[in-house]
C-alpha cells in the first residue's frame, strides 16, 4: 500500500492530456503513475541512485556488472534470460544503462502482456538469482563490450580527462569493468566476484534510493494497485544517498594542455573549466544562457569568426560530465588543418568573447528570448514513445523536486544576472583544461592512459601564456546575436480536413550522373548549401525550426520541420540558395578537406558496420565504394563543382511530402513556389526528366540454393574484432509474404540473442534483423567477435537455425496465435508524433512501393496467416539447406583471426557455396529485381 499520495501540482505541457500522481510506498519507493488511455505500449523505468561511483577499489565496473546480471533470472522467474523472452514476444524492448551515480533499468511492451512484464521487472528488485555459471558468462559479455570501446575516440578521450584528475576522487575510475578487472585481478587478491556482486547488491540496492515510473492506459488507481502488489517487497535498508563530496580536479590537473593521439583523422579542441553545477540554479540556467552564447553560429558570434577564417568546421558548448557537487563547462571545436595550426589564435579568441560576455553583463533581453523559445518547446512537445518518457522521468526524478519531475531544467524562468555572472566568472584562465587532439602528434607523446592506451603528453600553461594567445588572436568584430525573428508566436491549430492517408498534390517530372565524381560532388554540394545557410537559419534552428540538406543514393534531400507560422519563410530561403548557387573557393576547400578526413575515418568503421556496407554494396546496384570517392577526392576543385551543379540540376524529377498542422491550399502553394523557383522564369534552372532518365532502385537477385561468401580482412588492423553478417533474402515486397518473416524473425529475435549471445558468448553485438533494400526482404544474422572468427560463426549460425527449427515445429498453437497478436498490436500502434509519421510515410515514396496502406494489409494478412502456412515458409526460405534458400555470408577478419582468412581462401569451395572474390565483376553478373521505382506514374491516392 502507498503511505503518500502527493498533492503537489505536477508541472506539464499544456497540450499534455495523460493523468499523473505521484505516491510513496511503505518502503519509501518513490513512484509516479501515468496514465495515457491512447498508450499503445506500456512502459516502465526505475532509477536506482547507486552507478559507477559506488564501484570498490579493484573492483572496477561492478555497478555496470551488476547492471547486466539483474537481467537473467529471479527466485519467482528462474528460467535464464525469460524476462527478456518474454517482453520480445510480446512486442517489447527492454535495455539498462549505468552511468556514474545511478543505473537505469528500462522496458516497453504491449498493453495486454503488461501486467505479467511488470512483474518479472520488480523480481529483479525483490529477489534476483545471480548463479555462478551466469556469472562468468556475463563477465566475457562485459569485457566484449569494453572491446568494441577500445578503438573508440569517443570512450578513449573521456577516459583520459578522467585519468587527468584526482585519484582520490571517484571521477577518475574506469566504469565499464572488463575481463581484467572482473576476473584476474580479484581472483588474485582471493575475492569471488559473485560473492563481491551479491554483497554490493546487498548493501547498495535499496528501495528508498529507487524512483520508479509507470506508464500505462489504465487509470492511475488501477495502475497504483498494480504497483503496490508488486513493488512493496523490495527491501528498504533505509541507505543514505551516496555523494561524493570534492572537486575531481586539483590545482594539478588544471592549466594544462594535453596533446592526444586519436584514432581517426582530423584535429579536435576541447576547452574546459569546473564550475559550480548549473543544477543548484535551474530556473535561472546559468549553463544554459551561456552555452547559447558561446555556441551561436550567427553573424558576429565565435564560430562564425572561425568559420571566415577558415579554422573551424563546427562548434558545440555547454555542461559537460556534472553531479550535484561538481561540473564542467566544456567548449568543443573541429579544426581544419589551418585552425590546428592557429590553435593558439583559436583558444585566444574563445577568451576574447567570454571577456566580451563577462564585460556585457547578462542581457534580459537575451535571456527573455531564450526563456520563450524553452517555453514554446515544452508546451507544444511532441509526444515521445513511452519507453523514453519514462527513462527521462524517472531520471529527473532523483534530481528535481515533484513538481519539476516532467520539466527538469527545460524552463528557465528566472533571470538572475549575479548567478549568471558568477559562472561566467568561472571560465578563467586560472582554472583551464584544454585537450587536443591530433594525429599530428604521433610519436610526439611520453605517456599512455592505462585502460585504452591512449597516448598524451602534458603542458602546464599559466594565466600570463592565455593572456599573450588573448592579444596575439586576430582583431575580429565579436559581437551578440541581433533579436530572433524566427521565435513563432502564431500556434494554434488549423482547421484542415484530416487525410487517412497521403493524398497526391503534384509530382513533376532529380537525376544524378551516376560515378563516384558525382558522389562526392552531390556530398560537397549538399555540405555547401548548408554552409551558406547557416548564419542566417541557426535562428531558426533556436526557435525550434530545424532543416537539414542531405546527400541521398538518387540525388538530395530537403527538409524543413517545425513550427509553421515562420516555416514558409526558412523554405524559401533555402530554395533561393539552392537556385542561386555559386562555389566559394575558399569553402569549397574547407568542405573539401572535411569530407576528405570523413571518407579516410571509414577505416576506422566497427567491424559489424564495415560488413554491413560490404553487404549493401554487394547488394545494392548503383553504389560506389567510398574507397573509390576518396580517390576522385584530391583531383575535385571548386571549377568542377561550379560546371557539376547547373548540369545536375538541368533534368529534375521532384517528390515533395509535407504533412502536419498545414492547409492543402497552403501545402499546394509552398510545392507551386518550389516548382517556379526551378521550372519557370525566362531561363528556368531545370527541365523535366525525359521518361528514359527516371531513377532506380535495382538490388542483385541471388540465386536459389546457393551460399554466397564475401571475406575480407577489417581495414583497421589495431582491432582483433572480426564479424559475419549472414544474410537470407527471401521476397520482393509482398503483404504476405512480408508478415510472414516479420513474425519468423519476432519469434527467433530472442532465442537466437540467448543462444549466440547469453550461451555461447560469441560477442556482446548480436542481432537478428530483419533487412529491407528498397522492398526487397530478407533477415540476417549481425554478430561481431573478438572470441571466434568468421567462419566458426557462421556455422554457429547454421546450428541455431537447426535449433530454432524443432523450437518452430513444437509451438503450441495458443504460443502461435500470441505472437500473431503481439505482432498485430505492433502494427497498430499509432505513430507518436509527425516525425515518426513523415518518416512511415517516406520511406514508401523514396522506395517507389507507395502502399501508404501497408498496416492495415498487412494485419489483414496476419489475421488469415495459418501455423502451417509459417512452418512452411520457414522449411522453403530459411531453414538450414532448404533448396529455395538464398544465402549471402559477409565475413571480416579482425586482426585476431587473420591466418583463419588464409586459410579460408586456400579451401576448395563446395559446390553450393559460391565465393565473391570482386564485388563489381560479380555485380555486372547478376540478375536484378525489378525496381518499384522509376516510373512516372498518374495517381490519385
């Protein structure tokens, strides 16, 4: 029973329908109740205040540990890996995270299996079984993660501004745990490590430390019961909440100038300062006010002077890693070549704008605008999947008081000039932090960080050295932004009829010249278009008005999405810069230089992400290989962009979508404005596509029966880990046939997780996929390993689909129909918001299928589908050495597995296996499905 039912008014959005209420179990669980009568999934969080912080010394990564092992099984539920069977079967997901002072426990599933899903999560709480066998499989699942970091830039350089602070303090440990950690060094010392895990868990698990989320489309009372009966067991030992009081960093750690080495191209800054947490004053949003600054790409602002002057490519700023006891205030800049080599100008110039602030003082004006657009976002938010919301709750919940829960800090209402000041105080040169990194200082270091072996050096930089970068920068007009025009004021919703489905306004008869040239100068073009825009739109993209240009396989992409009262007018500027294009030299070379690091990085690509470009490539007619791009690169000049674009542009074949709070004349209007602005006038810019012009989607047809074999080695060769895809394409689209692998791979998603995941432990990355290239449907296996080669798992693979076979034929036809309906109410789950609308939307026009019905057919289909009829489907397309079968292996050889690849190519192939020695030649041989894009068709939808 609850022993508190709050009154305190919880803040929400005024367009914000759902009930909630807030209540405190007898064991001083804190939970708040929410009910969404039109949820088509259910959901629910709990924050537990207990993360990586808590880690014994020698013991690193235990919370994370423990994180991974409340999933297997419990007293009540015992059965390994059940929880997560059973929330997959019933249309879920569920998933954990563990940062530095708490973890985070998460699902979502279907309305009708809540109930039961509920109360396998609270057993983890209540009783969990940690068996000794799990144990250590789930320390090699643990340190498999912490293999596929090591090559990361991402995890190494957050690891070495930890290394670089006090070892007193617990900012300084490594989180994610691995082999070494978990296993050698506490069997060393004599400790157990499911002995050290069930004591943590003991002493650090209890129910006063847990803020719990429930999301559901029951009342709150019947939600409340619910709760009550399952969560009053878990046990409150009354713990205080851990702190850990003090400042990660000592007068040591601050005023240096670390030099790093980073994996992939390219030169990155990164400024940073302690300062008070922005936490302690989050109406007033000290943090915020100043990252909006410090981060504005307008005219006059810091990054639109780096950009002129051609150091810097883009500019973030805001509070970095923060607690209620510490904080970083963190600036990070790309540099080009030229800015690495001007880093002290660079560093000297963030300076000179912070003085311009810390002189201005705090402007209300600026603060008032910012206050606004926070309050237009959080009103008119879109609805997010309920597994999000509850996440993001229940993790405000350890930091906010009731009332603040669903707002968190995302309203600053009070402008407090002092507070303001007092932190822009704070980023002096007395207490700086500056990391860069660079591959330029290759065998220029003298240390290495323990846990990813990064190498560095350090400098001490006093105050007198920033003040000679302050006067040596270069005399540039540093100013404020000017007022936001772009703030909408105008929100009430349009009394348009609403379409069940896309209605067909106009389609005018984009081609594209197909060669890696073009490619790459489509990529540059788009980057340029967008470089253009961006002192003018970043406005917009503050006032909740985002846009984006994009490179796609057929052309370029525009999209503008937001608020509508100022949309029309972001539209049109952009389709002027598009019509009155011309190259910049001195952009096009930063462009350029950008996009060349970008293409050279791919060879730092996990080995799962190398195989899955090696299996579009193989699969996908029309694409080029960016090895190729990257050679055309270096001979590209701004003249062949200049002679590319208008040529480019003179056969166009235009597709628009626009969908939300808009009227059909309004939609009609902005695509008749679009059309003028290409086709009409004395010298129109485009012509039409000639019927012969139309664009494809062609993708290889492999043949029945036939084992196809791609083996390559990983491009990195400091990275042991290998992957296999293993790819079966089965059917061009098709309702039925599409349900049937759709509820094949809903029933083998999570046994085959528990068999080549949990059990054999081949790699922490294991998935089962279904796979889509432009209608054409199949499903593969992703799994990558720093354990087994290749080849050893891909007749892994073959063993599970023996495995699951006799799982298929022993399905009783209650467990059938259950998957059919969690498959059905999958499908009828409404889209949450527009975006996630658009995007179901367009993706049926980019592929050219066009069934905007695909759902409704599709439950239809579903609902006439016979147990048999799957069996059936399985033995014909997916079983183990069907005949129909058709089978596309993509294997890449880490480092570890190298010789095997050898070996593998000296083999005498059987004679259903067929080797792709050169992707191309084997291309031009195949057959293709035809594309269901390309024809210019009349229609009315």
């Amino acid at each position: 029973m609850a022993v508190g039912k709050d009154d305190v008014e919880i803040i929400k959005p005024r367009t914000d329908k759902r009930q909630y209420r807030r209540l405190v179990l007898k064991n001083s669980l804190q939970v708040l109740l929410i009910s969404d009568p039109d949820a088509d999934k259910c959901a629910a969080s709990m924050n537990v205040s207990v993360g990586a912080f808590c880690d014994p010394v020698g013991l690193e990564g235990l919370a994370h540990f423990l994180e991974h092992m409340l999933f297997y099984a419990s007293e009540k539920y015992p059965v390994e890996d059940s929880y997560l069977k059973y929330i997959s079967e019933h249309g879920g997901m569920a998933n954990a995270f563990t940062s530095s002072e708490h973890t985070n426990y998460y699902f979502d599933v279907n309305p009708d299996s809540f109930e039961e899903a509920l109360d396998r999560f609270a057993q983890f709480f209540v009783k969990p079984l940690m068996s000794a066998d799990a144990t250590m499989r789930e320390i090699k699942a643990v340190d498999s993660e912490n293999q596929k970091n090591l090559l990361s830039d991402v995890w190494r350089l957050n690891q070495l501004r930890k290394h670089l602070s006090s070892e007193d303090h617990p900012y300084h440990k490594f989180s994610t745990g691995n082999w070494e950690t978990l296993e050698v060094r506490p069997k060393a010392k004599g400790l157990d490590t499911r002995h050290e895990l069930i004591k943590f868990y003991n002493e650090h698990y209890s129910s006063n430390l847990m803020h719990l989320v429930v999301y559901s489309k029951e009342s709150v009372d019947k939600i409340q019961g619910l709760v009550e009966n399952k969560f009053q067991d878990i046990r409150n030992t009354d713990r205080n909440h851990f702190r850990f009081p003090g400042q990660p960093c000592t007068s040591e750690h601050l005023q240096i100038l670390v030099r790093a080495v980073p994996i992939k191209q390219g030169h990155k800054l990164r400024i940073g300062w302690p300062i008070t947490p922005s936490i302690h004053h989050y109406k007033e949003a000290p943090g915020r006010y100043i990252s909006h600054l410090i981060g504005h790409e307008s005219e006059g602002s810091l990054f639109y002077i780096l950009k002129t002057l051609g150091w810097a490519t883009s500019l973030a700023a805001g509070e970095g890693d923060w607690t209620l006891d510490y904080s970083f205030f963190e600036v990070t800049v790309d540099l080009t070549d030229s800015g690495h080599e001007h880093m002290q100008d660079v560093v000297g110039l963030l300076f000179k704008y912070i003085n311009l602030l810390q002189q201005s003082g705090a402007s209300k004006w600026i603060f008032d605008e910012l206050s606004a657009v926070c309050e237009v976002t959080f009103h008119y938010q879109d609805k997010v999947p309920p597994i999000d919301y509850v996440v993001t709750v229940a993790t405000n919940m350890e930091t906010y008081p009731p009332q603040d829960w669903l707002v968190g800090k995302s309203l600053p209402s009070n402008f407090s000039p002092e507070i303001i000041q007092m932190t822009l105080n704070e980023l002096s040169p007395k207490t700086v932090r500056i990391f860069w990194e660079s591959k330029q200082f290759e065998g220029k270091t003298d240390m290495v960080e323990p846990w990813y072996g990064t190498a560095y050096s350090i400098e001490k930089i006093n105050e007198s050295i920033i003040q000679d970068w302050i006067l040596s920068a270069p005399e540039e007009n540093l100013h404020l932004p000017a007022p936001n025009v772009f703030i909408p004021t105008d929100l009430p919703l349009k009394d348009a009829q609403e379409a069940k489905f896309p209605v067909l306004l106009r389609k005018s008869s984009y081609s594209t010249l197909c060669s890696p040239e073009s490619e790459v100068l489509t990529d540059i073009f788009t980057r340029l278009l967008l470089d253009y825009l961006n002192e003018y739109a970043y406005y917009a993209q503050v006032a909740g008005l985002d846009y984006g240009i994009n490179h796609t396989e057929s052309g370029f992409e525009v999209t503008v999405v937001g608020y509508n009262h100022k949309l029309r007018i972001l539209l049109e500027t952009i389709f002027q810069k598009i019509a009155q294009f011309k190259v910049k030299p001195d952009r096009f070379s930063v462009i350029k230089e950008m996009v060349t690091k970008e293409y050279h990085n791919n060879k730092f690509l996990q080995p799962f992400q190398l195989a899955m470009y090696y299996c579009s490539l193989i699969l996908q007619d029309q694409t080029w290989p960016w090895m190729e791009e990257l050679e055309v690169l270096p001979h590209l000049e701004a003249e062949d962009l200049a002679k590319f674009v208008p040529m480019m542009l003179s056969r166009t074949f235009l597709e628009c979508y626009i969908a939300g709070n808009i009227e059909s004349n309004e939609a009609g209007s902005m695509i008749q404005y679009i059309e003028d602005v290409f086709f009409k006038g004395s010298n129109p810019i485009c012509q039409p596509l000639f019927p012969s012009q139309h664009l494809t989607n062609r993708v290889v047809k492999l043949e029945k029966g036939k084992n196809y074999v791609y083996s390559n080695q990983g491009l990195n060769p400091s990275d042991a880990n290998s992957c296999l895809v293993h790819y079966i394409q089965v059917h061009r689209d098709d309702f039925l046939m599409n349900v049937k692998l759709q509820l094949l791979a809903l029933i083998a998603k999570q046994p085959a997780f528990h068999q080549l995941r949990t059990v054999e432990q081949l790699g922490y990355i294991t998935a089962l996929l279904r796979r889509n290239d432009f209608g054409i449907h199949g499903v593969q296996f992703i799994i990558q390993s720093s354990v087994k080669g290749p080849k050893y798992i891909d007749l892994r693979v073959e063993s599970f689909l023996q495995m699951f076979e006799s799982k298929l034929y022993e399905m009783t036809s209650d467990q059938f129909k259950n998957n059919v309906n969690a498959l059905i109410d999958m499908k009828l789950e409404k889209h949450k918001n527009l975006k996630e609308e658009s995007g179901f939307y367009w993706r049926e026009i980019s592929d050219g299928t066009l069934k905007f019905d695909r759902r409704e057919a599709e439950v239809a289909a579903l609902r006439l589908l016979t147990q048999q009829e799957l069996i059936d489907f399985f033995n014909e397309n997916i079983k183990a050495g069907a005949p129909r079968k058709k089978t596309l292996s993509v294997r890449v050889y880490g480092s570890l597995h190298a010789p095997e690849l050898k070996e593998e190519t000296s083999e005498s192939a059987e004679p259903h296996i067929v080797h792709i020695d050169d992707i191309f030649s084997f291309r031009r041989s195949q057959p293709v499905y035809g594309s269901f894009k390309g024809g210019f068709v009349q229609m009315k939808l």
